[in-house]
C-alpha cells in the first residue's frame, strides 16, 4: 500500500513512522513541517520526506493525496494550553484545514485514517449530573455514549468540537458519497518522544514532560486544581500496534470509530506524580538530582480563562478487541519507565 502520513513528524507520526519502516510491508510518504523526531526514530533509514505545510498549496496537498491509497491525517494543534491560549487557530488548523483533506479523499476515493481524540466525549455523565466521576466509572464506548462537552465560555472545547464535527463530516461523507473512513480516538498515549521538555524547548507540554522536567531540572510539580481528576495512559508501542491493525485491515475497519486506550492504566494526576516521583527515586536517582516540589496550582493559574478539565476517560476497548484481535500490553509502571528511560537517558548524555 503507498501510505501518505501527514503530522509524521509528531509524537505519534514518528513512533508509527519507525514501525511503518520496520514492518517493510508500505511506501511511505512522511510529511510534516518539522522533522527532528522522525530523525531521532528513523536514525539513517532511508525515508521519503516532504517537508510541507498543510494550510499552503492545494493543488500539491492534492495531488499527494492522489498518488497515495491511504492518506493518515494526525495533523493537529494537540496541546492544551493552546486550546486556551490560541482557540482560532486550533479551530482553523484542526477543522477547516483537516476538512479539505478528507474532501480530497472523498473526490479521489482515498482511504482516510483520521486522527480524532478521546476528548470528543468531554466530561462524564456524572459530572453533567452534579454527581463525583470518582464514584461512577463510565467507560466510553464509540458508536454509544453521548458527547457532553462544557459551555462556551470554557473555550478548552474547541478542540473537542473541531474534531467532533470533522468525525461527523466523515460520518456523512461515508452515508453520501461512500467515503471509505476509519476514526482513531487516542486515549493518552505516552512514550518517548512525547513532547520537549520545558527546560528544552519553550512552551507548554503535556502533562508528563512538566513533571519530567520537574524530576530532571528541578522545577517544580504542579498539580492543577489539586490534580483531582482522572487519565488513563497508553504506551506508544501499544498504541501502534493497534494502528498498524486499522491501517491492514481496511474492510474490518471501514466507516469504524476505534477507541485506542488502556482503562487499566487508570490514575488522577496527583497519583501520576506521585508514581513517576517513586519510579525515578528508585530506578534513576544519581546523587545532586533535584527533589522537585510538589504543588497545587489553580487551572487558571496554569493555563489561564477558559480552561476546563475532563474530569475521567475510561475507555471501552472492546471493538478494538473484537475486530482487531488487540490489547494493549503495558502497565501503567511499565509505561512509565520506559518512557522516564527515554528522557532519562537523553539527559545524562548531554551531560
Ligand atoms: P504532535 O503535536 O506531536 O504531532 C502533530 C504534528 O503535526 C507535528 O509534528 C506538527 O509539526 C504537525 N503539523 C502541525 N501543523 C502542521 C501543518 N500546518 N502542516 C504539516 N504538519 C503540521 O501530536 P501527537 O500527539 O502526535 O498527535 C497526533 C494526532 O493525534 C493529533 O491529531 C491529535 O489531536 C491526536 N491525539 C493525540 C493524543 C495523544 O495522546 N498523543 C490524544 C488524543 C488525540
Ligand atoms: C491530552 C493530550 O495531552 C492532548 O495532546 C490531547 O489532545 C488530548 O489528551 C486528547 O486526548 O485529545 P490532557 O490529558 O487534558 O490532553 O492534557 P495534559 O496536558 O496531559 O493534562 C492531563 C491532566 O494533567 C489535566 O488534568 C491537566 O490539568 C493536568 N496537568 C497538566 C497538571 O496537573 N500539571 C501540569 O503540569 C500539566
């Protein structure tokens, strides 16, 4: 199969990009603006990189579509503070943009994966209702459960919004014209590469190169609003494993929603700290390592107006298991270290 995999420079792209290779099976075009994970995965293998933007020239993004089978769509702003800080902009890259890659799909009778999120479900029932998450485990179930998502005010929604209405597109895409679709909602995939660190790169990552960073350099561990509520953590290769399944098996997959999730690797975030601060302390620590602080800092503080959090994602696995025969098979202290490992390592290189 030729594969067009656009945002394979990311986290996700380049940790697919290097098993793609490795498989040998697929042509690959990567494409992204910026390359330094795909060449921190790949090392020398030969690869076929287009450097580009997507929000650029039409006709070109057309006739890469064109020439490939299946297009991959992971092309996103997936930062939170960006949904705060840079709402437009998340709207017009992860649905206006996204769009018309998944209309040049629907005109070539392309097969598109697209990347959506398991934010699309928002905040639990229990949380619409007034009641504590904590005390109604509600796993998410794809073609089943009703996304709830916050006011308007709370502009954190819009990238749950952009990439619900691109999968309702898709949806109606598929009824009218036959578009030949699969929809991956990633539930938190962690491992190398993830993001920079802040002391690395200005910005702000996800959760877990904050605390990284904490445990590296010394910053401090911010709990935001006390660090209440809940995730449920993937590793990367699990998480693979799972796509290359969707990206062989396209007639299992057609017109299919598949949440990619590990509901036992669930924890709240004052527990992740506390597990990343246990496993450094006794699989890392070297003598003159920082002792990060532990704090708690409100979300508005953090991430300014607007915000509001998920408050639990417990996924249902179910038709990834049934269709695909997969399962995730890491626990959350394995994915963890390995991951630590990862920034771990590259840090006591640099010296
Ligand atoms: P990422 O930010 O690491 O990767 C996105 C990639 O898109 C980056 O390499 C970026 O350079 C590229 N990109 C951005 N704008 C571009 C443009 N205009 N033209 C070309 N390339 C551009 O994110 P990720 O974690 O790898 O996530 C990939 C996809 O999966 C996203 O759609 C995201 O919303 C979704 N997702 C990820 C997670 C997760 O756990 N990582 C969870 C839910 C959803
Ligand atoms: C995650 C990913 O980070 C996004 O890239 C992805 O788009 C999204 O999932 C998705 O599923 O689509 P989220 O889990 O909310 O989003 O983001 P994180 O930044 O990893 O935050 C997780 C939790 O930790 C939140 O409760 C947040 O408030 C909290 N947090 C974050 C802290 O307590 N401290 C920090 O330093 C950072």
């Amino acid at each position: 199969m030729k594969i067009l995999l656009l945002g394979a420079g990311g986290f996700i792209g380049a940790n697919l990009t290097e098993r793609l290779l490795r498989d040998g099976k697929h042509d690959i075009t990567a494409l992204d603006i910026e390359r330094d994970k795909l060449d921190d995965t790949t090392g020398g293998a030969k690869l076929n990189y287009v450097e580009f933007d997507i929000r650029g020239d039409e006709k070109k993004l057309e006739e890469l579509a064109v020439a490939h089978d299946v297009v991959i769509d992971l092309v996103a702003r997936a930062n939170p503070s960006l949904y705060v800080s840079n709402p437009i902009d998340v709207f017009k890259l992860n649905f206006t943009e996204n769009l018309k890659i998944a209309e040049f799909c629907v005109k070539h009778k392309r097969r598109i994966i697209q990347f959506s999120t398991c934010e699309v479900y928002g905040i639990t029932a229990a949380r619409a209702f007034g009641k504590s998450s904590a005390e109604f485990p509600q796993p998410f179930i794809e073609d089943e459960t009703p996304l709830i998502m916050g006011p308007i005010k709370n502009h954190r929604w819009i990238y749950a919004c952009a990439k619900q209405l691109l999968e309702r597109v898709l949806h109606a895409y598929g009824i009218e014209e036959g578009l030949e679709y699969s929809i991956i909602r990633p539930f938190n995939f962690i491992g190398p590469r993830i993001d920079y660190l802040p002391s690395e790169q200005t910005g702000n990552p996800r959760v877990f190169s904050h605390f990284m960073n904490g445990l590296l350099y010394g910053t401090d561990i911010k709990l935001v609003d006390g660090g209440v509520n809940f995730r449920a953590y993937t590793y990367i290769d699990d998480a693979v494993d799972c796509i290359v399944r969707i990206i062989d098996r396209p007639d299992a997959c057609n017109r299919e929603i598949f949440n990619i999730g590990t509901p036992e690797n669930e924890v709240t975030i004052k527990e992740l700290a506390a597990r990343m601060i246990q496993i450094f302390d006794r699989e890392f620590r070297q003598p003159g390592d920082p002792r990060p602080r532990v704090v708690s800092v409100s979300s508005e503080e953090f991430y300014g107006k607007g915000y509001e959090d998920c408050d639990r994602r417990i996924p249902n696995v179910d038709k990834a298991r049934k269709l695909l025969g997969w399962k995730s098979e890491h626990d959350l202290d394995s994915v963890l270290f390995h991951t630590m490992k990862y920034f771990v390592d590259k840090h006591r290189a640099r010296g």
